[in-house]
C-alpha cells in the first residue's frame, strides 16, 4: 500500500508526528468498517492529488490526522475511510427479448424474465398477455425501442465503469468462471485496486449484480435481461469479498475510469455518515471537468443513518430506491443529496398502498461461490437503484437527446436534467425522493419535454 514520499514530505511528515500529541487524542485505530488501520490520506499544498501514507504503529489514526492537519504544508489529512457496498442484506430485435428467466430454464418459455423483472416494465397503460404493467417499472423496453429505432440499440457506443466488488467477467483456471449471461466482448479493460492486479474478478456477487442491471446479455435465450445490453463495462475493483472498500483505491479507481474513456461511472457504495473523503472528492471533481456522469447510491437505513458520500457530491448523481409496487423503499435515505430514485425492491416505507416487495432480481454468483450463478432473492436497496440509473444514463448518452455539442460540466449537467425533468413523482418530498422514479422510455424520447414531470431544485 505504501506510496514512497520525497525526502522533503517525508521529513515534514515525520516531524509533525514527532511532535507531543493532542491532550486527550486517540491513540487507537479505528475499527475496520470504519478507515484503515495505521494509514492517513494526505495531501501536500504542492501536490495535485492526496496520497495514502502508511504510520508507524505506535502512532493513532487520529492523532496524526489531527496533528498533521495543523501543519501549514499540508492542505488535508484525513484517515483512509471504508465504503461498504449499499445492499441490505437479505442484436436485439424491438419486441419481446427471448431471455427465459431462470438459468435453468429448458422448460421456461422464452420471455420468461417478465416474470421477475418488474423493474423494467412499462407502468402504465393496458397490460398483455406477454407484457404486463408494473406501478415500479421504468419502461426499458420503450427505451430499447427508442434506441434501436435511431441505430443505437443498447447504448451501443458508450462504455460504463462499475467501481465496485469485481465482476465475474472471465474465467480464471479452476476458481473463477464468467457469469453464463455475460459474452467477453462486452468488457474493456479493468483494473483491481484491491489486490493490486489486472484482473478485477468478483468474490462476492455484489459488483456482478449491478453489472448485470446495467448491461446484462438480453435476447440471447440465457436468464434474464440488462439495461444497456450494448454497452461496454469497465469492470474496477475497488471492494473487497466483503464488499468494503479504501477511499484511497475508491479514488484511484475513479481516476482510472476516467483515463480509461468510461463516460458513466457506477458507484453502488458509501461512506459513513458525514465522513470527510476529499481524495475522493477530488477524483469526482475530475469526472464531472470530463464530462463523465457519475452515478451513486444514497445509502439504506441501517448500514448508513444519513445520505453520505459520494452520493452527497455536487458532482454525482445520488439515487435512492424504490419498490415493485412503485413506493419508496423502507430503507432509502432521505435529505439533499436526492437526486432520483430508481427500483430497489424491497419493503415499502410506512404509508404506501401496496404491499408488493419483490427484490431486484440479475444472475450473479450463487453462495458466493465464483463459479456457480443463480438469481438470488435478497439484492434490496439503494445500490440495485443505482445501477438502473447508471444503464438509463448509458442509454441517454446513446438516444442522441442530450445535445452533442455538449461538453464536460455542461454534459453532466444536461443528462442529470435529463433525468429529472422525465422522471415521475412518487408523491413524496424531493428531500426522499429527489425527481421521482426515472422513466428510461421518456428520458430517451426525443418527443418527450417532460417539464411537467420535473421536481424544482437540484443539489
């Protein structure tokens, strides 16, 4: 992990630690899903980005970060925070996709995931006997036709980086194999942050999930269907099989994408309530000058108690979640941070009239076992939300609705507006629910003003 510092940052590092602590400073470390033990992120005034250090470990996160913060040389010294991933726990032809829905579907008839994805349905309007409503769905399949029917079809053309646990984008000897509904020429290259590596493989689940949600294979007979199902993934590493992360590798994994060409970044993580991660910061900022959309979940009741970082960023576009039965979702946060909410599943909060609670169902690793898929039922929260968000966002950039001429802030800018003027409320303040519910039939219609739909205020 260590960086190695110039002699000179070296030595005002060393003798700002030298000094005799804080009265009262903590020496101890804090606990692991909390920063990293004996590291600090740090950045000199003459540096142009902050760096993990490593401490000597008689020395306290704390108290260097305190002491180091009243050195003049230095512009921050924060301890390296963890972001735990927000999940609770628990050639297309325009029509119908032929994907079956489970993996072992011999006997499934084709169109088979109608039947699980909810989530992608129209919401309103009369049902049929091969395509239903859905009060929580957000009309993927106007969107493909939207696309297709201006040569795009799947946001061919844009390319989506999932920061997160990895995806299960290769096989790997006798312990890793790719997800049955994913092909090798839907990846560009990924880095692991984690482990240091170039082979930014899943061993959890979680990053394939979203991955999934995002740009899943659809029409190709296997399980079930993705948003962007023509876009490029950018698979990054940035959690552990845990599913928590350093803010240092969170950075260097923004940075990455950036470098890399991503034009959306999917970031289904947070960091603790009210934590201060300026290296992370600094990466956002570097997107939103590229015009690269970064997209983020606002974090669930229980693993977070406010909407927390990065989602909190000027710079992302933070998401909260909602249900089958077109709610908000008992667990998504709420405050300024809001930008839309996208389908979670899930419990409903307090006050909606139904009752529905399906999850958000994508094949990912069965058990955690990275060799065995399945369609588990307990992938609930903000994080599921987001990764819809991220593929309506690939489909956006790809509908040609957003003005080419566009470019870096002005870029962000419009997609984000985009969304918010098209999505529909769901009845509830815009602290808890932002704009509302995304539609991607509407957000990627040429016709559609969407004005009327639109929530005042923004970040």
């Amino acid at each position: 992990m260590n960086r190695r510092l110039p002699i000179a940052v070296a030595a005002t590092l060393l003798a700002t630690l030298a000094s005799p602590p804080l009265a009262g400073a903590a020496t101890g470390v804090g606990p692991a899903r909390e920063f990293a033990p004996h590291q600090l992120v740090v950045k000199f005034k003459r540096e142009g980005l902050g760096r993990a250090v490593a401490l000597p470990s008689r020395v306290g996160v704390r108290e260097a970060a305190a002491a180091l913060g009243r050195n003049p040389l230095v512009d921050y010294a924060q301890p390296n925070y963890i972001a735990t991933a927000s999940t609770t726990p628990g050639g297309l032809s325009v029509g119908i996709p032929n994907d079956p829905g489970p993996l072992s579907g011999a006997l499934t008839p084709p169109g088979g995931w109608v039947a699980k994805q909810w989530n992608f349905l129209p919401w309103e309007g009369a049902g049929t006997a091969e395509l239903p409503t859905s009060p929580g769905g957000i009309d993927a399949v106007g969107a493909w036709e939207n696309l297709a029917a201006v040569g795009r079809p799947g946001a061919k053309g844009v390319t989506i980086a999932v920061l997160d646990t990895g995806i299960a984008y290769r096989s790997k000897g006798n312990r890793f194999r790719r997800s049955p509904d994913f092909t090798a020429g839907q990846f560009v290259k990924g880095y692991d942050f984690v482990d240091d590596d170039p082979l930014p493989l899943d061993e959890n689940g979680h990053g394939t999930h979203i991955a999934g949600t995002i740009a899943e294979k659809t029409n190709n007979g296997v399980g079930l269907t993705g948003l962007a199902y023509r876009a490029k993934l950018m698979p990054v590493r940035v959690l552990n099989q845990h599913g928590r992360g350093q803010a240092d590798d969170i950075a260097r994994g923004i940075r990455f994408a950036i470098a890399r060409g991503a034009d959306v970044v999917n970031m289904s993580f947070n960091f603790g309530c009210g934590k201060r991660v300026p290296g992370v910061d600094e990466a956002l900022r570097q997107l939103y000058r590229k015009g690269v959309v970064a997209v983020a979940s606002v974090g669930n009741v229980g693993s977070e108690t406010c909407v927390s970082p990065p989602a909190t960023s000027p710079h992302t576009i933070g998401v909260g979640g909602a249900t089958e039965g077109g709610c908000l979702g008992s667990y998504s946060l709420g405050g300024r941070g809001v930008d839309v909410v996208g389908p979670g599943g899930g419990i409903p909060a307090p006050g909606c009239p139904s009752v529905w609670a399906s999850p958000i169902y994508q094949v990912t690793l069965k058990g955690g076992n990275t060799r065995r898929f399945g369609e588990p039922s307990d992938y609930i929260g903000t994080s599921m939300a987001a990764a819809h968000v991220s593929g309506v966002v690939g489909m956006v950039l790809a509908s040609g609705v957003i003005d080419p001429k566009a470019k870096g802030k002005g870029k962000v800018a419009a997609v984000t507006q985009r969304l918010r003027s098209t999505a529909r409320s769901l009845g509830m303040p815009s602290t808890r629910q932002g704009a509302g519910l995304i539609d991607a039939a509407r957000a990627t219609d040429a016709r559609s003003e969407g004005e009327a739909q639109s929530a005042k205020g923004s970040k």
